[in-house]
C-alpha cells in the first residue's frame, strides 16, 4: 500500500506568519531498488526561507555543498541491500540515489557529499559499512551517516519507517567535491 504524506509550510506574508502550503506528497517506490519507497518531503540548493511554500525542483538526488533534502523512507520487511539495473520504461525521470551506487561486489553499497542525518521512527533496519560492520538501528535511534560507503538492508518481519536529511558537504573522496 503506497500512502501520502501531509506537508505543511509555513511561511511569511506582509510580515505575518501564514501556512504558504499543506499539500499531500505521495510515497513513491524507487526504481531499481525493490522494497523501497520514499517521500520526497523538501529539497533546496542553499537556504532560504520558503516563502512562496512551494519545493524548487532540483536535478540531483543528493545535494551540492550547501544544500539539503529531507525524505521519508520505507524499508519493506525482508529487504536485502541491493539495487537491478534500472530499465529505460521504468526511470521516471526523477533524481535517484542509485547513480551513487559503488561498482563493487557489494550490492546497494553507496556514498555521497554530504552529512546525512536520519531518525528511525517504527522497526529496525541494519547499516552495513564496506568493511562489513554491520549496526542494527531500531525505533527511536538517531544516526549520522558522514559520506561512508554504507547499504542498508531490513531482515526484520516488519517494515522501517524513516526520516533522513541530507545536507550537501565537501567530500575529497567523492567526485566533484
């Protein structure tokens, strides 16, 4: 089942506070990546206050130095940490995540330019570093991924359901930054 998620901006008008927006945001699975869905919640290229309530529209998933992007995320039960090549009729145009993936042997395996700050709000899902540890996170935990190579994969009988902001950072191991 695919639900929505409710946003609710608030924002500035003649110098008072007003809701700018409260819109309904789907929850989209993730081309080549089964098991996976996320919310786009809001994304920005620097910081601004979003007065005009809306999201800009951003061509990248994850962001440049100074920008952010905050998600939701569900991790279906029995999801392992992987990603299929994504076929042409099944790319929906939108930024993704799997052009970070890792050719390595490690399927899901990824990294990225940025500090990303995530909240487990109901189940448990497992992080796996590229050198094989592995941290088992559950509802309630906090983590701060900081550009590792990592995969995140759910053994659990019941889905994750998560909240993660990526905030863009300087990353010598990353291409382009």
């Amino acid at each position: 089942m695919f639900v929505t998620r409710r946003r609710v901006v608030t924002a500035h008008k003649d110098k008072r506070a007003i809701v700018a927006s409260d819109v309904q945001l789907p929850m989209d699975p993730v081309p080549g990546m089964k098991g996976w869905r996320i919310c786009d919640v809001w994304a920005a290229a620097d910081m601004q206050l979003p007065d005009t309530g809306e999201r800009q529209n951003v061509p990248w998933y994850f962001p440049p130095v100074g920008g952010f992007r905050c998600i939701q995320v569900v991790i279906d039960a029995h999801t392992v940490a992987g990603h299929d090549a994504v076929e042409a009729e099944l790319d929906d145009g939108k930024p993704s995540a799997l052009s970070h993936m890792t050719d390595n042997d490690k399927p899901g395996m990824h990294r990225s330019a940025s500090v990303d700050v995530g909240f487990i709000v109901e189940g448990s899902v497992v992080c796996e570093l590229d050198d094989g540890e592995t941290m088992t996170l559950h509802a309630g935990d906090t983590f701060i991924q900081g550009g590792t190579i990592h995969a995140w994969s759910n053994p659990f009988d019941t889905p994750c359901y998560m909240v993660a902001v990526s905030i863009g950072a300087n990353h010598a191991l990353v291409e382009g930054h």
